[in-house]
C-alpha cells in the first residue's frame, strides 16, 4: 500500500470502511487496559490521587502537539506533493486537534487546582499549550471562512506551516517570560524517572489515545470526502436545466 | 384632468429633474403609464435610466419635479407598491433558494405562498433546497424575479432585467410580464434590449 | 378616490413583527452559516483577553485587579470590530435597497439588525466571560459581575456602533475609519462598565449607582443608535 494507491478518494473510502472497525475495537481494548491500569496505579506520595489526572492529560498533550505535525505534514502535502487527499486529511485533523489540546487544558487546570489553588496559572507549559488552541480554532476558522475548499486549503497549509515553524518560538518566547517573571514554577515533574508503576500505563495511554486520534481522524476523513461529494452533486445539480 | 376609471392605475412623473455628484443627469423628464402599460427607457450609457428607475423606488430624491401613482392603495407610499429590481439581486449566498424567497416573502408582507409554486414558474424548482451560492448568475436572476412573483405590486421597476438571462430565460420572463400586465401591472424598464414585449419607449438623454 | 387598482395587487397587512422576525431570523441564521461570522468575535475575544498577561507580567493578584478592565476592553473590541459588515453585506447586494423601499419603517429594520447581531455576536462573549474569568484569576462574584455589566453595556455597544456602520456604507469605506469614528462614543459605556465590576471587588462604590447608569447608556442607545443609523443610511443613498 503506497501513497499512491490512497490518492483515489473512492480506494480511499472503500479501505478505510474495512479498517475502521479494526482500529476502533483496538482502540476500545488499549484504553479499557490502561485505564484500567491507571486507575490501579499507586497514589503519588506528595499530590495522592490527583496524580492520575496526569494518565489523561499527557496523551492529550501529547497529540495536541502531534496533530499538529500531522497536519503540517499534510500541508507539505497540499502545497509540495499536490496530494489530492492532503488537504483533506489537514482540514479533517483541525478540530480533532483542537479537541485534545482543550482537553490538555481542561485537565492541566483540573491538575492545577489542587496543586496551585487556581484553576489557572501562567504557567509556561499550560500557557504554551493554550496558545496552541488559539492557533488551532484561527485554522478552523479560516477553513470556515472560505467556501471553496480548495482555495482554503492553501491559505491553510501556509498557515499550519508558519504556526509549525512558529510554535518553538513562541515556546521559547513564553518560557522566556514566564522565568522573567516567576523563578520556580510549583509543578516540576522533576529529574527523578518516572517510577514504572507510572510510565506503563502513561505509555498505554499515549498509544491508546494515539490510535484513538487516527481512528478518528480516518472517520472525519471519510465525512469531509463524502461532504465534498455531496457539495459538489449540489452544485451539478444547480446547473441543470429544469425539466 | 379626467382621472383614470375604476380599477385602473396610473403611474406618472412630471418636470422630473435629477442631480448627481453635483452633475444633472435630466431635467424635464415627463412619462406616464397606465395600468397594463409599459415604458421602456432607453438611452445611452449614463444617460440616467438607472437614476429614473431609482426616482420613482424612492431611493433618490429628485431635485424636481413630481411622481405619483394614481388608482392605487391610499395607505401606501410609490415605494412600497413597487418592486425594484436592480443589477444586483439581493440574494445571500449562504441561504437556500428558497429560504432567500421566504424571506422576502416575510419581509415584504406577501401573501401566503407555495415556494415551490413560484419557483417552478421561473425554472428552479430543482433547486429549492441548495444554496443560492450554488446559482449561476442567470439562475439568480430568475430567483429574483420569482420574488416579483410572489409579492403581488403593481408597479415593476426593472433594470436591464433580461441580463444574464438565456434565452429560454427571456421568453419565460416575457410570459411573466404578460401576465403582470394582463392583471393590470405596470412597468418601466431600463434596457439595451428589446424587451419581447410591447412597450412605449421613453428615450432620454438624446441620441443613443 | 378609486381604490380597485390597489385590491387587484392585495397587500396583506402584516403587522410589521412578521417582517422584523423575519429579518431578524435571516440575520442570524447567516451569521452562524457564514464562516461562523458570530464566532470568529469569541475568538478575537479570547486572543485579546489571553495577550494581555504578555504585557503586564504573569502576576495573579494584579491581573484580578485588572481582570475587568482587560474583559471589558475585549469584548469592547470584538464587539465593535465584528460590527463594520452590519450593513455593508445588504448594501453590497441590493438588499438594502428593498430593505429602504418597504413598509417596515428604516428604523426598525436598523433596530432589527443590531439586534440580531448582539444575539449573535454579542451574547457569546458575554457566555465566554466566565472562562476567560478564570484565566485572569476572578472570583465567582467578580465574573459574574462583569458578565451582568456586559449583559448591560453591549447592547450600548452594538447599537451606538451602528451608526459607525451605517456611516461605512454611506462613506464606502469600513475597517479603521469606523472604529476611529465609533470607539469614542464607547467611553461612556467602558467608564460605567467597568466602575460597576470594580465595585464589587475592590469598593468603595455601590454597584447600583454606576450600573443604573450603564443601563440608562444601553437604553437610550437603543434610541438613538436606529435613528442615526437610518437617517445615515438614507441620507447614503444613491
């Protein structure tokens, strides 16, 4: 299975409809497992249960970061290779991305209550992770704002790169401030490794969470191809001439 | 003056005078047209046969000049029993085809109507659930003009209506202004182009 | 005088609710089609609200000093900046030529607008408060007091940006022009806006009074803001 063979949208369907069931059960399985696993894991000896808050948000933070390299890839895609499924593969992967980092967010701010006293602090990380929502809902709503979708698609895959390029750069710049201004922050994960009874789980879950994105992403696919195609008998059927 | 017979309506404008920009297009302008007539106002480019549609819309004031409209309902002004139909068609391309028409519709206070009904007269019925962006500009046009038909005003003011329109189009307009007439309408179109259908030309601005 | 002419060519009398629902409806349903025109000022909302720590420093207790004057900015500018399309789109497609030659008199119809565009853009700022609250360290009682002063000011906001509106489409020219024209008129309303939230975290003020007075601002807004508009908009005409 090459590239190639995926650039018929029609192939593309006709695959996808038999791998999906697959990766969904997979994805049901992993997560149940380390779920499970997490929730068996031992409290931490300093924040107690609140810890396992930490099995959900970092896969979220995770994929909030990896959607976006996939969507740059697809940009490349778009704008290099002329790939006709890139910038459908981009489009669809936006507001799944934006789902994951808001959910970075909502549990980092849940984590952070207990342990800061405030549901939010400007802490580099979350502050990081909350301007890379901001750049994901700007995408969606330039592929909102533009009806043609290929004519977004450009705009997009510019702008996903610029933000691929930019978000070290706002990374530093928000660490930069961020020490500026308050020397410690007072969540450090700290040099100690990861105790094992932590790392399995949390390493499920990454992959869980992974496979849950690309199952997703794969159905989201599929709806944008058969919204374009609907959009597109729309538009064949406008032209016809009344009877 | 004998004023006009029962039932009938007469549109009129006399010693009308227009100024634009500081710039007088026309001055001196009369015209009149009864019920199931129909003014054609030609002329060259420029020569102000938008601005007299626009006079007589209310959406200019003239700068002399009267118009009135005899014979029709006491409690409205020209404007409101006159529907404008201008180079642009007043469609947003977001909405269906017929969310555009019932809006209208609403706006406008028609009576109750079949969108469907009003849409098939001007060729789009297979159309009435897609969006109006999806429409050709001929195809925009006849939307436009299905709202001529479902608000009933006696008074069209049509701006070089058969733009756009193909030919099948043109014929199909010509039979809705036929109508219009018989029923006792009036009309007053800018135009290039012969309208197909009897008119008294109304030439301003010289020699085209 | 003969009146046949005109039963010929019925003219139901709709009362003029039906047309201004209508208006209202299309108003709305467009704003949330297009491009999510109505969520596209949260967004802006939210981009401001989350800039201002860059600049004054990640200090919890000087952000909640500040918080309602950063909220009340925001929604001041996402409010007026979204506004500058109100009528530019129908005058651009010749709806506002049919919108002036109707019944319904101008002025309702300017009334309509504003109104359906504070329910569409303006109401979801005033639903996005409470998070950005959050972010800038408010309490309970301090967000909800700058979501009820907005609840009151933006109506002022959106009816006294109208006129900046219509003077756009008079002027054929939006963008800069207006919010330079219309962000004056606006002090009145961030001053009392922003009183009133402070008087509930920091004193020495009663929240009535300033309130009261925010709300006079929004009422007598919606007075002058339609007929401005409308005698603009006519004047505009051509």
């Amino acid at each position: 299975m090459t590239l190639i063979d995926l650039a018929n949208p029609t192939r593309f369907l006709a695959l996808t409809a038999r791998v999906l069931p697959w990766l969904a059960a997979a994805t049901i399985i992993l997560l149940t497992i380390g779920l499970y696993q997490s929730a068996s894991a031992p409290d931490d000896y300093q924040q107690g249960a609140t810890v396992k808050i930490m099995f959900i948000h970092v896969p979220n933070a995770w994929l909030s970061m990896f959607v976006w390299g996939v969507m740059s890839i697809a940009s490349l895609g778009t704008l290099v290779w002329r790939h006709p499924l890139a910038d459908v593969a981009a489009k669809a992967a936006a507001p799944i991305g934006a789902a994951f980092t808001f959910l970075a967010l909502l549990t980092g701010s849940l984590w952070g209550r207990p342990m800061w006293g405030t549901y939010w602090e400007w802490d580099a990380r979350l502050t990081s992770v909350l301007i890379l929502f901001l750049m994901y809902l700007g995408l969606m709503a330039l592929w909102r704002a533009v009806d043609d979708p290929s004519r977004a698609a450009r705009a997009a895959a510019v702008l996903t790169l610029v933000g691929a390029i930019n978000l070290p750069i706002i990374k530093f710049s928000v660490d930069w401030w961020n020490t500026l201004h308050q020397p410690a922050s007072v969540m450090r994960m700290g040099g100690s490794a990861l105790d094992k009874s932590f790392l399995i789980p949390l390493l499920v879950m990454a992959v869980a969470f992974t496979l849950l994105f690309v199952t997703l992403h794969l159905a989201a696919m599929r709806n944008e191809i058969l919204r374009r195609r609907v959009r597109s008998l729309q538009m064949t059927q406008a032209s016809q001439k009344a009877a | 003056m004998s004023g006009p017979n029962k039932g009938e309506m007469r549109l009129s404008g006399q010693g009308l005078r227009c100024v634009r920009g500081g710039r007088e297009v026309f001055a001196g302008l009369d015209f009149a047209a009864g019920s199931g007539e129909t003014v054609a106002v030609v002329g060259r480019n420029g020569s102000g046969k938008t601005s007299l549609l626009r006079l007589i819309a209310g959406l200019l004031v003239p700068a002399g000049g009267t118009i009135a409209l005899e014979g029709g309902d006491a409690e409205l002004t020209l404007p409101e029993q006159c529907h404008y139909l201008g180079h642009r068609d007043a469609l947003k391309p977001a909405l269906s085809v017929a969310e555009n028409l019932t809006f209208w519709a609403d706006f406008l206070g028609g009576e109750r109507f079949d969108a469907a009904e009003s849409l098939a007269k001007v060729g789009l019925d297979h159309a009435i659930h897609l969006p109006a962006g999806f429409l050709s500009a001929g195809q925009r046009r006849r939307l436009s003009l299905a709202r001529l038909l479902t608000v009933r005003r006696p008074v069209w003011l049509l701006d070089e209506p058969t733009n756009a329109l193909d030919v099948a189009g043109q014929d199909m307009f010509g039979g809705l202004m036929r109508e219009h007439l018989a029923a006792g309408g009036m009309i007053v179109a800018a135009t290039h182009a012969p309208l197909g259908i009897e008119s008294r030309e109304l030439r301003i601005g010289g020699v085209v | 005088m003969p009146v046949a002419g005109g039963e010929r060519f019925p003219n139901r009398r709709k009362p003029p609710m039906t047309a201004l629902a209508a208006l209202i409806r299309r108003d709305i349903r467009i704003a949330l089609r297009v491009g999510g025109g109505a969520l596209i000022g949260v967004l802006f909302f939210l981009t401001v609200v989350v800039l201002m720590p860059f600049a004054v420093g990640p200090d919890l207790a000087l952000l909640s000093r500040l918080g309602p004057a950063i909220l009340w900015l925001g929604a001041l500018l996402a409010s007026l900046l979204t506004l500058d399309r109100l009528f530019m789109a129908d005058h651009e497609d010749g709806s506002l030529d049919l919108i002036t030659m109707s019944r319904t008199p101008l002025e309702l119809a300017c009334a309509a607008k504003a109104l359906a565009h504070w329910l569409a853009a303006g109401l979801p700022l005033i639903v996005a408060t409470p998070v950005l609250g959050l972010l800038l360290n408010l309490d309970m009682v301090a967000t909800a007091a700058v979501a009820l002063t907005l609840l009151a000011g933006t109506p002022a906001l959106t009816f006294t940006g109208m006129i900046g509106a219509a003077l756009a489409v008079t002027l054929h020219r939006g963008g800069l022009l207006m919010a330079v024209l219309v962000l004056p008129l606006s002090i009145p309303v961030l001053i009392f806006g922003v009183a009133a939230s402070q008087a509930v975290i920091v004193g020495p003020m009663t929240f009535g009074a300033p309130f009261s007075i925010l709300c006079a601002l929004s009422l007598v807004s919606l007075v002058i803001g339609p007929f401005a508009a409308a005698a603009s908009l006519r004047h505009g005409l051509d």
